[in-house]
C-alpha cells in the first residue's frame, strides 16, 4: 500500500511538472524572458565599455611607469566596482520582471479554464491546495529559473565586456540578489494567481494586478522620489550646497510632517524596498560602494524582510484561502 504523503507529494510534483512542460511551449513567456534580458544588457553595455575604457588606461598608466623604470609599490592598485553598472539590469527586473510574474500568474490560473481541462483536472483526487501548491511551486521555480539564466548571462557579460573579474564577494552578492528578485517577482506572481483563482472573470484579475503593479512600481515610488526635496538638483540639494550632516537634519525638523508622508507613500511600495536592498548590496550608491556585505546586510534588514514577508503573506492567503472549484468550472 503506497504512503499517503508519499502519494499527495508525487501528485503536486507531477502537476508542477506538467506546469513546466506548457511553460517551454509557451513562446510569450519565453519572449518576455527574453525582452527582459535584452534590456539588461543594453543597460550594461556602455558602461561596462566605459569601464573598460578605464582600466586599459590605468593599465597602460602602469606599464608606462615600469618602461621608465619607475616603482609602483605605492601605485594604488586601482579600484573598480563592475557591479555598479547592474543598476539598469534591477531597473528592468522593478518593471518588467513583476510584469512578468503579473503574466505567469494570469497564465497559471486561466490556463485549465481556457482550455476547458479544469473540470478533467478535477475527476483525479486533488485537493484544492495540492492544485494551488502546484500552480504556485511551478510558477514560482519557472520565474526563479528565468532570472537566474538573466543573472548569469549579465556576469558573463559584464566580465568578457569590462574585463573585470568578479571576486567570491561580487559573486555572493549578485547571489544573494537573484534571490531577492525572484521573491520580488513571484510576489506579483502570487498576487495575480490568487487574484485570477478567486475572481469570477480572469480578465478583472489581470486589470487589478496591473493596476497594483500600475501603483506599487510606477507611482508610489516616483512620487517619493519627485517630492523628495534634496532630489530637486542632480547629486542632491545638500551635496551641492556642501551642507553638513547636522545641518541638514535641522534644516529637514522644518518640514518633518512632509517628509513623514512623503517616505511612507514611498515605503509603501514593495518595489522601493527591493531597490533599497538590491542599490546598497551591490554598491550602486555610493554611500555603499566598496562597503563590507554584513554591515549592509545589518542596515537593509528592514528592506530585506519586507521583500520576504510580501512574498510569505501572498503565498499564506494563496494556499490557504479555499477555492470554489464549481465557480471555477462553470466559468
């Protein structure tokens, strides 16, 4: 007699199986991943060339100083930091990776119905949250497969174009980001699944995701940024005005109510919090740059749970919230 754990684990595996197989025949997801790709590393070219530019210029600076004979011990070793120019690369994945984790939860949910299969689905002993946990792990598998292969191809890109290598830390961190945005993206994933599941039309689900996603990655955060009055010149207000740190905070007690709304529209969206984290720990501000990872890790804490706790939450409500397979069927 086969174990009943053993045989609910092989059904929901099965199941994600099956997800995956219609995946890799499904041109447009394949397209979408694609598009996203080509976007990250049109971003990356130019400055991965200037970067280039500029170690072959320190280089020659060092082998014109040992042809004149000349020591460079105290030659400073020359400082490059190639993981600032993923910052197009997360700019992309903040817009279109949640776009497309908004398109495989639409697609996840509204294939059986659209194929009029759910009703077959549904004569095999499948409980509700097997077909739900199925639907999630393959979708969520599919989009953490997609951006790895984007990542890898950004490093390897990134490496033969610049000429810089990446160290063990570089590579860590570009690790610990893939992660971060494949909770990122299957939090919009989750979002629209649970939506497209429990809606009477899958079209409204669609429109209410891309309308979150409409408000969460696009206005929410450019808000806070327009507002932000030390962004009103290029490089920061204060920065160009050389206005020391203890000034700055009294001059910002002036308008602290301002501030308070403005960051809390701000921090509102889980796109602000992915960016916060992903900037810092791949040095893309410069407040950040050449900084030891812990440290940083330590400081975005409060970015970092965010991020995880909208993807834990999302999946909570999916998988547990009990489906009406009859509403499903009929529709």
């Amino acid at each position: 007699m086969s174990n009943p754990a053993q045989s609910t684990i092989h059904q929901t595996f099965a199941m994600v199986r099956k997800e995956w197989l219609e995946a890799r025949r499904d041109r447009f997801f394949s397209a979408l991943t694609g598009f996203m790709l080509l976007a990250a590393l049109i971003s990356l070219t130019t400055g991965a060339i200037a970067l280039a530019a500029e170690v072959a210029d320190f280089t020659s600076a060092k082998d014109l100083l040992l042809s004149l004979g000349k020591s460079i011990t105290n030659l400073d070793a020359g400082e490059f930091y190639p993981l600032k120019l993923l910052r197009g690369a997360i700019e992309q994945i903040e817009i279109v990776g949640a776009v497309l984790g908004i398109i495989v939860g639409f697609r996840s949910a509204s294939g059986e119905r659209g194929r009029q299969t759910l009703a077959l689905v549904l004569t095999r002993p499948v409980t509700h949250r097997q077909f739900v946990m199925s639907k999630a792990l393959a979708g969520i598998s599919l989009i953490a497969s997609s951006l790895l292969m984007v990542f890898a191809a950004l490093t390897i890109f990134l490496i033969v174009i610049s000429g810089v290598g990446l160290s063990t830390d570089d590579l860590t961190r570009i690790g610990l980001i893939w992660g971060l945005s494949t909770l990122y993206v299957s939090a919009f994933f989750l979002l629209t699944l649970l939506l497209c599941l429990h809606l009477k039309n899958p079209a409204t689900a669609l429109l209410a995701g891309f309308i979150t996603w409409l408000i969460l990655v696009l206005i929410a955060p450019q808000i806070g940024d327009t507002l932000d009055p030390d962004n009103q010149v290029a490089g920061g207000v204060f920065k160009q005005l050389h206005v020391q740190k203890a000034e700055q905070d009294k001059i910002k007690q002036g308008y602290a109510t301002f501030e308070t709304i403005r960051n809390g529209v701000e921090v509102a969206s889980i796109t602000k919090h992915f960016e916060r984290a992903s900037f810092a720990v791949l040095g893309i501000k410069d407040n950040y740059t050449g900084k030891p990872l812990l440290p940083i890790l330590s400081e975005k804490l409060s970015d970092l749970l965010w991020v995880l706790f909208s993807f834990l939450g999302l999946a909570f409500i999916t998988i547990i919230k009990p489906l009406q397979f009859s509403k499903l069927v009929k529709e």
